[in-house]
C-alpha cells in the first residue's frame, strides 16, 4: 500500500514513522521545503512544492497512491485545496489530520480575528510591546502597524522582514513550556501577544502564560479547510489508514 503523507507537522513525522513500521505500507513523506535543515527520517522523502493542482495530479499520477493524508500545518491552506481537488479529480482517498484548535478558557484575554491584516490592524493606535509568534511566511504585515514595538520568533532567520524602527527578532525552535514563555513575556515586557491557532501543546505555553499574566492575545482564526474526512490525532489516522488496505 503506499501513501503519501503531506508534512510539515510533527504529527506527519510522527505518522510516517508509525506507518512506516508497518509491513506492506510504502511512505512517502512530502514537504514543502522551508525549513532549510529538516529532521531525517527513517523513509521516503520528498521535498518541494508539486507545482500546483496539475503538478500534484501529475506526482499522483506518476507514484500511483492508495491514500494521502494531509497533515499539513492548519494554516497551509493552498496546498490542502490542492489536495482535496487532486485527489477528488483522481479518485484517491484523502484524509485531513489537524489538531483541534485550542479553545478559550476561563482567564484568556482573546481578539479573534479572521487573518494577519485584522490581527495588524486590532494592536490600536497606541504603541505596545507585541510578541509576533506566527512563523515568518505573514511578519511583513505588521508593517502598516509601524508604531509598536515587536519582538519577533521564529525558527529560521527573518531579519530585515519587518521594516519597522523598533523590532527584535529571537530564533527558537519549540517545544516552548509555560514557565520559559513567562520569563519571556516579562523578560520583554510583552503587552500583547499575536498567535495563529495552531492548537497542540508544543506552543500552547505563550497562550497559557499570557493568561498568567493577563495579557491579551490577538487569535487568528484558521483558514477554512475543504470538506472531506478528518481526524485530529495519529492514531485515528492509522485507523483510517488500515480501513483503506486494498484487498490481498
Ligand atoms: P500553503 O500556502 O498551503 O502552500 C504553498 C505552497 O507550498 C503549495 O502551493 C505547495 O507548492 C507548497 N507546499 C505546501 N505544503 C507542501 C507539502 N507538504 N509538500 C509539498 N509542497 C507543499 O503552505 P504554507 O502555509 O506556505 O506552508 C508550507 C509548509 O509549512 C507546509 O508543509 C506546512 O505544513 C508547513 N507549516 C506551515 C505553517 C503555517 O503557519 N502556514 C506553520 C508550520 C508549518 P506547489 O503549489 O508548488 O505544490
């Protein structure tokens, strides 16, 4: 059986590898190249984009594929439509694996807003302490709010992405725990946090420690995702994986 896992989450690292234990299932994990050094894995991988819709079907249509799950980051939006209309097209099984979305709790100071304009745009007019944790792809938007004071993290070096007169760019790889994101808000006296909603733990300690502090958190809403089946965890991928062995 082979199946085509499209990455860029720990949870498609962490399904590969699960499957690809597996006897009698070929995996090919696929990402799309941004991260400059990836973690190694122990099968297949491919690395870049497919070249669109057409390129995809074409790649399908090449390394004929019983299944594909989209394990993508929740806000890689283009690629999950690429996926969902691919594989429809094909005739191939797709399942979506995302994690839920972390919800409000008693104590969260939240401004939902619906993308990274509106989360520029919500800071206000007064200058604030923001702390940008929204990967690098988006950062460049915070520009037309050039009167805040930005502390910016993200895993690969940004430098010069947001041209404003007062920002600091850190580079860190999570997972970030509750207590070191504490020290960090106060260590720069952070005001306001700006945070996708990317759900899982590996980065929920910035959400928990803003609570800590009452501080409010601007939360971008994830992109819609295409209709079809998911699941939220690796395991019930793996079900679902089994349940579309073809016959011996
Ligand atoms: P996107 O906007 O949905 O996709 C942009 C283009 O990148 C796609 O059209 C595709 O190129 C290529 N691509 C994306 N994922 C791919 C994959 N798994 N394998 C091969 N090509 C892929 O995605 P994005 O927001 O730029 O994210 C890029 C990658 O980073 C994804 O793998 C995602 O899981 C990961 N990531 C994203 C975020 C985030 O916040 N967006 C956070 C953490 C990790 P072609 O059209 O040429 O096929």
């Amino acid at each position: 059986m082979r199946v085509l896992i499209l990455g860029g989450t720990a949870d498609a690292m962490a399904l590969g590898e699960r499957l690809a234990e597996q006897a009698g299932i070929a995996v090919t994990l696929s990402l799309a190249g941004r991260t400059q050094q990836p973690r190694a894995a122990t099968f297949p991988m491919r690395i870049g984009g497919f070249g669109g819709l057409e390129g995809l079907k074409a790649w399908l249509t090449d390394n004929p594929t019983d299944c594909v799950i989209d394990a993508t980051h929740p806000f890689a939006a283009l690629i999950s439509r690429n996926a969902a209309a691919a594989c429809a097209e094909l005739e191939v099984p797709l399942l979506a694996l995302h994690r839920p979305q972390w919800l409000k709790e008693a104590g969260d100071d939240w401004r939902v807003v619906a993308n990274m304009n509106e989360a520029a745009a919500s800071l206000g007019e007064t200058s604030r302490r923001v702390f940008l944790t929204i990967g690098r792809q988006e950062v460049a938007v915070f520009a037309a709010a050039p009167q805040h004071r930005y502390l910016v993290r993200s895993i690969e070096p940004i430098d010069g992405a947001l041209p404003v007169p007062h920002v600091t760019f850190m580079l860190a790889r999570g997972p970030f725990d509750e207590e070191a994101e504490l020290a960090l808000l106060r260590q720069h006296e952070v005001e306001i946090v700006v945070a996708k909603n990317s759900g899982g733990l590996a980065t929920y300690g910035k959400i928990a420690a803003a609570r800590r502090l009452g501080i409010p958190v601007v939360m971008v809403s994830r992109p819609k995702a295409p209709e079809g089946p998911s699941v939220t965890n690796v395991d019930e991928a793996i079900a679902w994986v089994g349940s579309h062995r073809p016959p011996p």
